[in-house]
C-alpha cells in the first residue's frame, strides 16, 4: 500500500462525475490506500474502495432517475435503491484486511430538539432555512446543532467504526439533506444528516489520519469549501500533505446533470467527462512516485 488517498465530493447526481473520475482510475490501476467520501459520492467511492467500480454500470444511475417518476418517491428512494443495489457486493470485500480504507463522513444530529425537526414533520422547513443560512454563511444552527463525524473501517473508536452491520445506514445517513430526503436517516439510531453540513470533501480527516497526497475530486468547477456553510476553501497543501484536485472544466449543470434533476444523456456525458478528467490527471502525473 503507498501514502495516497482520496476524497470524494458531494454533489448528488453530480456524483456520476465523482464515479467517471474513479473509473478511469480504475482502469488504469491507480489504486490508494484511503478512499474518504461525502453524500452522494459514497457509492462509487465505496465502490473503488474495493476495487469493483467497473462492476458498478452507469445503468444504477439511470434506475435511480427512474424512481423519482414514481408517485410519491423522492431523492431519499433513489439514495436508498443505490444502496440496496451496491451493498451486497460491498460488504464481500470492503471489511476484509487486504481492503483499502474507507471513511464516511456524516453530521450528528446532537440534541433532542434538533433532531425533533430533523426527524419530524419540519424537516422540509428547516432543510430550506439551512440552504438559506449557506448562502449567507451563516453558520449558527449547524454550530449548535452538529457534529461531524467519520465513520471509518479503522477507526480507533469502536462508535465510529464502519462496519457490515452499519455501512448500510451510514450510507445512507451521509445523503440525507433535509430539503429533499424525507425518510429520517439513524445510525444505531442517532440522528444523523447529509456530510455537507459540516464537511463537504473529506480532505482534512484523511489529512488527520496522516495521509500526504490526497486526490480531492470535486463536483464544482471552482474551489471546494470545507462544508456547505463555509467560505473557508481547502488548500492545495496541509501541513505535511499536498492535495490535488479533479474537477469538471464546466458546470455539470450544462452537460444536464443538477444535483436532483438529470437526463439520461445528461449523466453519460458527465459520466464521459469524468473519465476524461480521470485519464487527464493520470497523463499528467505519470512521472510521480
């Protein structure tokens, strides 16, 4: 195993860019050591984890589209067939000692109050409100409200640590933006949100566990914040570690992929595109040890 590491982005559909990128990876067999993800990145990047991506057709992408014509589905179906349809296969491969690492960040919901609207019927109100208070950076609800943590297949703490019993619901809990997931997410039921809240890419926690070159691949064309209310942007080095970043050359919104609305043709070419950028990156980092 070498010192590399990835971090993936959150994007929703967007993540079908997150799944090109790792593709490409994979086919050139650029395998690291970590692979950390947030939202709706944690699919394919569970996935590359274990070195099965290729096994993961774009077709899971168009299934979940699918859901969302249905009477009465939301971004919470499409989040939850993803996971039943890559967790068998997952959960083969991704606890056994020869695996590469795996993190998902997710954000605790920290007090009863809190999770009274996160879990109940106001979830949609406060989910709104949330998007209003990124917009402004105003941080205060998220503050007193969560804590990021990082569920981790080696973690030192036995609360955090990943595992078969829980990826389900850890996956899971790590999309759950209220605006548009109505079914509550649990981990051994605490309340839990999307990782946007209060991480975005998880690029520090793989710099935490002392990883030096970092791959963040992002779903924007321009930086990536630390999370959804910050304007703190992540560096291209950290202490001792250097990042590198991935990112779409335009917004994804233009080859038809927003982050709950896509077209079939719109999640081929960014798709496609991802697998350009992947390879790109390879080219040009060829020479590195």
């Amino acid at each position: 195993m070498n010192n590399l590491a990835i971090a993936s982005m959150s994007g929703s559909f967007k993540s079908i860019f997150v799944h090109g990128v790792l593709t490409a990876f994979e086919k050139n067999k650029l395998h690291a050591s970590a692979y950390a993800a947030s939202s709706c990145s944690v699919m394919p990047t569970s996935m590359a984890a274990i070195g099965q991506l290729s096994s993961l057709s774009i077709e899971i992408w168009f299934e979940m589209l699918k859901v969302l014509e249905v009477s009465g589905t939301s971004m919470s179906h499409t989040a939850l067939l993803g996971i039943q349809k890559s967790s068998p296969i997952l959960k083969k491969h991704l606890f056994k000692r020869e695996t590469a690492r795996l993190l998902i960040a997710c954000s605790f919901v920290n007090n009863a109050q809190a999770a009274a609207f996160t879990q109940g019927e106001k979830y949609s109100r406060l989910g709104r409100r949330l998007l209003l208070d990124a917009s402004r950076n105003d941080t205060t609800w998220r503050d007193s409200n969560l804590n990021l943590h990082v569920y981790d297949t080696q973690s030192t703490d036995p609360d955090l640590m990943l595992n078969e019993m829980n990826y389900d619901e850890v996956a899971y809990a790590a999309t759950r933006m209220l605006h548009a997931w109505p079914v509550p997410a649990v981990i051994n039921n605490k309340p839990y949100v999307d990782s946007s809240y209060t991480n975005s890419c998880p690029v520090i926690p793989l710099v935490e566990r002392g990883y030096k070159k970092i791959i963040a691949i992002s779903t924007e064309t321009g930086p990536i914040y630390t999370d959804l209310f910050s304007s703190e942007t992540i560096p291209q080095n950290i202490g001792q570690s250097k990042i590198f970043f991935i990112r779409p050359q335009s917004n994804l919104r233009e080859f038809g992929v927003n982050f709950t609305k896509a077209t079939e043709d719109g999640f081929v070419k960014a798709f496609q595109h991802g697998i350009e950028m992947g390879d790109r990156y390879i080219f040009q980092h060829s020479g590195d040890e």
